[in-house]
C-alpha cells in the first residue's frame, strides 16, 4: 500500500469493506425485508467494472477484507465474473481476503467456481432446521436447497460459517440443535441479535431475543470457554467443550462492539454506508462516474471523517434506519 491508509475520526482504521452487489433475493426473511419489498431499479445498479473500480480504491488505501453480500448475491447475474476480477487482485495487491455472505440456495451451482476465484470463507444464513418453520421464516424458501448447498460448498473445500439470527418464539428452542448440526459437520456457527433496521411492519421487540439470554441456556447443557479469536468481524467466539466447535455471538445490542469497528459498506447503487446503523452515506457513483479514482481517493478521506462513533440500536423504538439490511449488506 502506498497510500495512506483509511483512520476515521476516532482513530479506528477501516479494513474491511462488505460490498452489497444487489439488494434482490430469491427469499423473504421475516426480519429482514417485507414479504413484497419494493426492489431499486435495475439500471441504476453499478457495473461490475464500477464495482471493482471503487474496491481497487479501497485495496489502495490499506482494506484487506472484502465480502461480497447483498441481498443475496448469488442472484445477481454472472455475479461470479465479479468475484474472479477481485481474485485476481488477491496478494500483491493487498487485499487478503474475499468472503461471501449467502442464503446458500444457489451455492450447489456455485460453489466450485467460487474457489476457484480464490474464495475460502463463505458464511451461510440459516436459522433453523425444521423445513416447516423454514419455510415460514423465509416465507416459502426449500431447506432442501440450502441443505444441497452447504454439501456442494464442503464438497468444494469452502470453509463455512452458519449464521442464524435469534428470534424469540421462533428458533429459540433449536439453537442447541442447530449448533450440534454444524459442529458435528465441522461447521463453525454464529448467532445474530436481531437489528432494527428498515420500515418492514414489525414491532422489532416482538423478534428480539437476547444473546446473553440464549448463552445462560446454552450453559446450562454446554461448557463454553471464551477464546481470543479475531475473524475481523464482530463475533465473540467460545470453544464448546461438548461439540469441540467453535460458538460466535454477534450482539449489537447486549454487548456494543462500535469502539473496534473496522468496517464500511458500499451498495449495489454505490452508496457509502459508513455505519449499519446511521442513515448518512457518500454517493460514490456520481464521484465515480465525473472524477474517477482521484475523486474517489479523496472522498473516502472526507467520508472517514463522517463515521459515527457508534450505533444507537434500541429495538422498543421505531427502526434506527428505515433502510432494510438487504439494501445496506449484512
Ligand atoms: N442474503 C444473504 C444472507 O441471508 O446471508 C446476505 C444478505 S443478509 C441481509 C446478511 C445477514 O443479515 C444474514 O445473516 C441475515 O440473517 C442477517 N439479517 C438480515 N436482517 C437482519 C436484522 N434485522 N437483524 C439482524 N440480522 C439480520
Ligand atoms: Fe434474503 Fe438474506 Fe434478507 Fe433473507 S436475510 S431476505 S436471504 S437478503
């Protein structure tokens, strides 16, 4: 890297750029969008060669981990062409790592090529086990689908994570369940507090469930032992005496993680969302598109500066932002 590297205004150094390739999904998850969302139109999403014209940016000035997101990625056409331009720019050019974060319904048909572009981590979403409450979850989703996915992705040499939300009254009795499920696959697992984000017609107390609620239980049938592993993210990671896997607790409620924040996100539309949480954001199209890369390089410096310190979730008010996560990229 030879250009100085991104440091917002409270000193923490941005590393890590989740990118959001579409904001459509083959799916409807109850938490996360409305059962008929209204999707942005299709011409005004970014080119595969803006896409990686603003993460060279990003590579050039020190971000290191990329993942690609969405709404679901994988429903974006030729979506792999994308990944394979970023492949190329793994190593010698700083970036270290591209990830992938999917619902795993299109992974059997995806998952070689995605490492042979050089991906080695993939998270897949997946709350519960029960095809019945899949479905309804999902609002019409196959289990089955997800199921063949993750085969094609060990198959493949993918390293998987399985991240599931909690939800109260709904998969809350079978994280127990779900955990032993991926431990004994050789999966590692992380649970997801609910967030409050995007207007989606539900009272988010009625879904929140508290990781430190959900641990106390898990404790009472597992040794947990908290381990100092850093993926880069915001889990916090336990070994599990029981299962020999590894437990992450990603609690942007219960537990604040902001002071180490390390990460921007970047739309479909070329929107820079500089926190998850907070509705200001950077156009880096219109940057793009009339003054190119050095316009770019010197918007994100003046973008740093605009990073809150910290969200302010709070799940018995109204949504933080009206924005859904498969618009913003989880
Ligand atoms: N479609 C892909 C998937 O589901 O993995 C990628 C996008 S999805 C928005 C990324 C992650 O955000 C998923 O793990 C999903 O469960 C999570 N998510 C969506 N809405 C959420 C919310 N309101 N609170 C917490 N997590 C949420
Ligand atoms: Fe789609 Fe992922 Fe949102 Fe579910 S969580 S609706 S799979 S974008």
């Amino acid at each position: 890297m030879t250009q100085p590297p991104l440091i917002d205004a409270f000193g923490r150094r941005i590393t890590y750029l989740r990118l959001s390739v579409t904001d459509r999904c083959d799916l409807r998850c109850q938490y996360c969008m409305e059962e008929q969302p209204t999707f942005l139109p299709k011409q005004d999403l970014l080119s595969y060669e803006e896409l990686t014209a603003i993460c060279d940016s990003f590579i050039a000035r020190g971000v290191s981990k990329i993942r690609i997101t969405g709404g679901e990625p994988l429903v974006r056409r030729d979506v792999l062409s994308l990944i394979e331009a970023l492949g190329q720019r793994l190593g010698n050019h700083g970036l270290r790592e591209i990830c992938l974060t999917t619902n795993g319904t299109q992974l059997a048909r995806y998952a070689t090529r995605l490492a042979d572009a050089g991906v080695r981590r993939i998270n897949v979403s997946l709350d519960t086990l029960d095809e019945v409450m899949f479905q309804r979850l999902t609002r019409n989703g196959r289990l089955g689908d997800v199921l063949k996915g993750i085969d094609a992705a060990q198959k493949a040499g993918l390293q998987i994570k399985i991240n599931a939300v909690a939800l109260q009254g709904e998969n809350e009795h079978q994280i127990e369940d779900l955990m032993v499920w991926a431990h004994g696959r050789g999966l590692d697992m992380s649970l997801i507090e609910v967030m409050p984000v995007g207007e989606i017609g539900v009272q988010r107390n009625s879904q929140f469930l508290s990781l430190k609620t959900v641990r106390a239980r898990l404790e009472e049938r597992f040794t947990l032992r908290d381990i100092a592993l850093d993926t880069g993210g915001p889990s916090r990671y336990v070994q599990v005496a029981e299962t020999g896997g590894r437990l992450g607790f990603i609690s942007p409620l219960s537990h604040n993680f902001c002071e180490t924040c390390n990460r921007v996100r970047v739309t479909c539309t070329g929107k820079l969302y500089m926190c998850l949480g907070k509705e200001n954001s950077v156009d880096l199209r219109n940057t793009l598109r009339q003054g190119g890369p050095v316009a770019l390089n010197a918007r994100l410096d003046a973008a740093m500066q605009d990073k809150p310190e910290r969200h302010e979730f709070d799940v018995n008010a109204g949504p933080a932002v009206s924005r859904s996560m498969a618009r913003t990229g989880g």
